[in-house]
C-alpha cells in the first residue's frame, strides 16, 4: 500500500469516528520510520477536508 492510499484510510477512518469532543492521534514508530511525514500529510489532507487541527507536537 503506497503512503497515499494510507493517507487517504486514516482520513476517511478519523472522519467516520463521531465524538462529542476532541480526538486525539498518537504516531508510534522507530526513528527515521516516517513519522513526521505521515503527520504532515495526514494533518494537511485534514485541514482539506475541513478539519481544524490545534497543532502537531513531536
């Protein structure tokens, strides 16, 4: 599965969980895994979809 195809199942699995509140998304992963760069992505194609993002910490 390419990291565009895994993008694209978080968002539309984040976007189908309802909550009332806050979500929040832990990133787990050996350094240099492609931690950052799925956050990013996974961040800037929320933002796309319409969902505001407080921040992303490291």
């Amino acid at each position: 599965m390419e990291l565009r195809d895994r993008i694209d199942f978080l968002c539309k699995t984040i976007l189908a969980i309802k909550t009332a509140g806050r979500l929040v998304l832990g990133i787990d992963g050996l350094s240099r895994s492609g931690k950052t760069t799925l956050a990013n992505q996974l961040s800037q194609t929320l933002r796309e979809q319409g969902i505001s993002m407080n921040g992303l910490h490291s």
